[in-house]
C-alpha cells in the first residue's frame, strides 16, 4: 500500500485503518487514550492511572522481551495466566 508521497506505508494495522475511517474519526484528548508504554520508559505512573485506556505501543511490548517490565502490572492482570499459549510467552524469565 501506498501513501500520498508513493512510498510504502509499514506493515500493521494503522495504515488500512487510516484508510477505512477516513475523515470519520477524531483525536482523543490525552486524558483519554495513554500512548508511549511499549517504548517511553519515563512516563509518570499517576499519568497511566489516570488514563481511561492506556496503549502499549512502540516494540517493548510487555508480553515480549523487550517488554518494559516496570508496565508489565497494568498488562498482567487482564491475563489468563493458566492458559497454554501465556507459558509460552516467556514473562516470568
């Protein structure tokens, strides 16, 4: 796929998205959507506890590697962690 400067847009989800909703969607205030937590490592703990959605964003997501472990709370306790496919993902290592 394609943007206005003929380049090829990343592979993911946002690119399409954009496409689909255009001109139908508007910004959320900050307070409202939290961005940064899968690659802002100083973002203020009382910032996320305010956010209605917080957004791991960014490749430290915290169900990988790279994931930013001092964010890992706020993923982990929405987690099944008896589920079979969860062990494979390597958290607690």
């Amino acid at each position: 796929m394609q943007n206005e400067n003929m380049t090829l847009w990343k592979l993911g989800t946002l690119p399409p998205g954009l496409i689909a909703f255009y001109g139908l969607t508007r910004p959320l205030q900050k307070k409202w959507h939290l961005l940064g937590l899968g690659y802002n490592r100083e973002i203020d703990t009382k910032k996320i506890e305010r956010s209605a959605v917080i957004h791991f964003n960014g490749h430290s997501k915290p169900w990988t590697e790279l994931g930013i472990s001092k964010y890992q709370p706020y993923w982990i306790k929405y987690i099944d962690l008896d589920h079979p496919y969860i062990s494979s993902c390597r958290l607690f290592e």
